[in-house]
C-alpha cells in the first residue's frame, strides 16, 4: 500500500500471488507489489504502467521467479479507481450492497469460457468436454508479471470512490462462495473484514496462499 503524504490516505494497492510454493514465487510477489506501487505515485505512473515497472524490476532482481498481480489506484478528485492485472488476482466492487467483479481472470478456463459462448447460442448445448476440462484449467493462468506487456494487461476503472474494493488472490475467490464474500466484505471494519476473508479460503478448503485487501472509499484532493 502507499500512503499519501499530504492527505494521510491509502491511495494505492497491489496484491501479488507468486507462482510455485518456492522462496523464489514469494520474492517475485514482494518485489513485484513494492515496485508496482512505489511506481504509482512516486513516478506518477497508472496501474498498467506500474505493472510493466515492476516486470523490469523483477526480471532485474528476481529473474528465477514469477508471479500474477493486480493494481489499483484512487484517481484524484473522486473520479473512481483505475486497476491493472495480469493472471488470476481479482478487484471487485462493493456497490449498494452487491459485489461486481472488475476482473478477467487470465486463464486458459476463462478463455475456453469465452470461446464457447462465441461459438455455442444459449439455445445450443456446448461440447461436453468442456466440464472435464475447466476445474484443471482454472489453474493455468496465460499472462504474468515477467510476460506482461501493454497489449496483455488487463484495465478496468469505477466511476467513483464511494465504494469499497476487494482485492483478492485465487486461494479466496476459488474457494469462497461469492454470496459469502459479498457478506464478509461488507464488514463494518476494513482490516476485519480482510482477515475473515482470507481465513475463509481455508474454512472453505483452499491450500493455495490466500490474501485480500479491503479498500474503504477514499478522499482525495
């Protein structure tokens, strides 16, 4: 996270998943989310290109590892936030009492997905492989922070900060029923909040490493 100076407000996030269970997966995700968000305010920097700093930084530093991200940032004069991604990390947005997600996970699931309703009318039943193959397929993700470029990282904005965002790695949003994620993120305190998340993709028989970051609406100049 990155604290602003002036106004003493969070105004920047990222939230990295490293790719493996090695120290090499875990030092590309902190070098990774430090860089990323160092970038967004002290070069001024968007999320998509404080996702690309970060991929020269850990190709610099971490060559041996890699891992999947997403960025968020709170636009100045309340005009949303702006949020860049790459693999499986997912921001949504907690709108009247709903969360959306903002995201597109980037896997070969979510491509096949894609292709299929391009391909099959909902009056057309699709092939039936597709069910056999799409659990295993979640796992493999098609873009990440060593292979990002401008022409792959995701983008997705709000209209405002009068929401609340959840920044999620896939060892929650995999695992924890989204009407249960919904109710958790509505907690009344943050920090509260994205403990009893995380704790939940566990509770509801996650092994990968899950994290998120609940944002309150921001103030900002």
């Amino acid at each position: 996270m990155f604290v602003d100076d002036v106004t003493g407000e969070v105004t920047a996030w990222a939230v990295a998943d490293g790719i493996g269970d090695n120290p090499e997966a875990a030092a590309a995700a902190r070098t990774a989310a430090t860089t990323a968000v160092r970038a967004l305010y002290g070069r001024g920097l968007d999320p998509a290109a404080a996702l690309l700093a970060a991929r020269h930084e850990l190709l610099n530093r971490q060559p041996d590892g890699d891992t999947v991200m997403v960025v968020a940032a709170a636009r100045a004069g309340g005009e949303g936030y702006e949020l860049a991604w790459v693999g499986d990390c997912r921001g949504y947005e907690l709108r009247d009492g709903r969360l959306c997600q903002l995201t597109t996970d980037h896997t070969v699931a979510e491509e096949a997905r894609a292709w299929l309703r391009e391909a099959y009318s909902v009056h057309e039943p699709p092939p039936g492989w597709h069910a056999h193959h799409l659990p295993r397929w979640e796992h493999i993700v098609t873009t990440t922070v060593a292979t990002a470029s401008a022409a792959t990282i995701g983008r997705a904005a709000t209209r405002d900060h009068t929401t609340r965002l959840l920044l999620t790695t896939d060892g929650v949003h995999k695992h924890v029923p989204h009407d249960t994620l919904t109710t958790l993120a509505a907690a009344s305190d943050v920090r509260t909040g994205a403990h009893r998340i995380a704790r939940a993709g566990t509770e509801h028989g996650g092994h990968d490493n899950a994290t998120a970051l609940l944002v309150d609406p921001v103030v900002t100049p």
